[in-house]
C-alpha cells in the first residue's frame, strides 16, 4: 500500500482500488471503513460544492443508461438536462446538444430568477415551439446551498393557460412575479405569449412603455397625407385630385396595394409592423423552489 501523508490525526492509506481511513486510538491505528475512489471523489466535491451552491443529489452521466426526457445528470461538477424525445444513449452531454442542454451555475440561476427578466436558450429544440422536443416548462437544476436543497424551473412565456395545468400551477405557486406573467382574467391564469415583443426598457411619461412588465402593441407613428407633386388617382384610375390640393381628398375610395419605388424595392407586409429580425426559441423564466 502507499502511504497518503495526510496531517490530521487521521491517516488514509492508497490501495489499489481502494482508499482505506484508520482511525487514531490509543492503542494505535484502527481500521475504520474502505471506500472507492470513486466515492471519495463525490464526497470531496459535494462537500465543497455543498458551500457555493453544489449539485445535490443529481447522479452522474452514465454511457450505459439511456435516458428520457427531462432527467438531470452532472459531469463533474456541472449539470445537464436532457431534452430530446427519441434515444439518449451513450450520447455525452457536453458535444451533444441536440440531446442535453447545460444546466447554469447556481450563481447565474439565483439571479435569473430574482430579475424575473425571460431568457432565451437560443437555437436549442427545448424552446423551439415549432419542433417535437420543445418543452414548455422542465427541471432546470438541483443544487444544495448551506445544507439547504433547491430546484430550479424553467417556464416558458408561450401563452399556456396555468388554471387547471397541475404541473405549471405547483411550479408558479408563490412565484414572486406571478400576477405579471400570468394574470388572472376571469378566474382564469393564462402566461403571457411573448413572442413577437421585443424588451425594452422602461420610458418615462412621453413614451409609451410605462409599466414594467406591460406589453406594448404594434403601432404607426401618427401621422396624416398630403397630395404630393403628381395627381391622386381613385381605384377606377381617375385622377381626383389636382396638384398640390386637397379639397376633393374625402373622395379617395382607397389607397390600392403597395408598389415598389424603383428604390426600396418590393414593399413587404405583414400583421406587425418591425424591423430587421433573427428568430430564436421562446423566452423563459426561472423559477426556484426550496424543496
């Protein structure tokens, strides 16, 4: 065996496969317990994760386990989520993102979830609401803090109704944000459907996003015509109105379809009025609860 110099009063010696503790008595040296390495290492690490926020009781990836949707596993001292619907055998966490999704660190969680603020997981199929792994809510998390056990949740803002959906109704019970997000509209608690909506922060009172939290409609900028340097024509193609006039202007039957300018190109319309935009997945909130 090969001695481990440890100055405490206890002495561990190395054996092959095995890590042997003796115990100093007066009479000497007595053998207390043999653990595997493997054992000594998860002590080691959940006791000094236990202090910074450690993974709980979450078990580590196995190659030989295939696992379903939503299971919590850890890799040294990081943890992931399963995502997908199909076969998640032998697939490692870390290069396989189509199936696992990296749980984030205790620290980044604790302050998601007191700034209330949606995150989006970008392009990952847990978010992605046109796809077959998309999860509108899922375990997001499991730490212990100071000998205390939390779970983190993720909840998608997609417009679920909440009244009647145990599942969503036992993550959200008590949320401090619970009212914003999902308001109570006859009896009824339906999440807000947030896609479409851009953050934004909050104006003062000339602008138009006052409440923290509010969503804000589409809108145009008010504005009115005037006859240009050319006629205005109704839909039959009479001209109607001269130049530079507009007495007959409440005769316009309408305006017709948007043409192009020889400029800006084909017009394009649709039921919002936006910019230039990239698509990501479904914002979410985190939610934790002490277990």
């Amino acid at each position: 065996m090969i001695p481990i110099n440890l100055y405490e009063p206890n002495e561990a010696l190395q054996g092959e496969n095995l890590i042997e503790v003796f115990q100093q008595t007066s009479g000497g040296l007595r053998r207390e317990k043999k653990l595997s390495l493997t054992t000594l290492k998860d002590f080691i690490i959940g006791s000094i994760l236990s202090r910074i926020g450690g993974v709980g009781t979450v078990p580590e990836w196995s190659d030989i386990t295939n696992y379903t949707a939503m299971t919590l596993v850890r890799v040294d001292d990081a943890q992931y989520v399963t995502i997908n619907t199909s076969t998640n055998l032998n697939k490692p966490p870390l290069a396989n993102p189509l199936h696992w999704f990296p749980v984030p660190s205790w620290e980044t969680l604790k302050t998601q979830f007191a700034s209330g603020l949606p995150i989006s997981l970008g392009m990952s199929p847990i978010c992605d609401r046109a796809g077959g792994d998309y999860r509108q809510n899922s375990i997001f998390g499991k730490y212990t803090v100071n000998g205390t056990s939390y779970t983190a949740y993720r909840v998608a803002l997609d417009g679920t109704v909440v009244t009647g959906n145990s599942t969503l109704e036992t993550i959200l019970s008590g949320y401090w944000r619970l009212d914003l997000y999902a308001p109570e509209v006859g009896g009824v608690r339906t999440l807000i459907d947030i896609g479409d909506y851009v953050l934004t922060p909050q104006s003062d009172s000339s602008g138009d996003a006052l409440t923290i939290g509010e969503l804000v409609v589409d809108q145009f900028q008010g504005h009115t015509f005037r006859p240009g340097d050319a006629n205005i024509f109704n839909a039959s193609g009479v001209g109607i109105i001269a130049s530079g006039t507009d007495s007959q202007l409440g005769q316009v039957e309408n305006t017709g379809d948007p043409v192009a300018d020889n400029d800006n190109g084909t017009p394009r319309t649709g039921s919002t009025t936006h910019g230039k935009r990239f698509t990501v997945g479904v914002p979410h909130i985190i939610v934790i609860k002490e277990d």
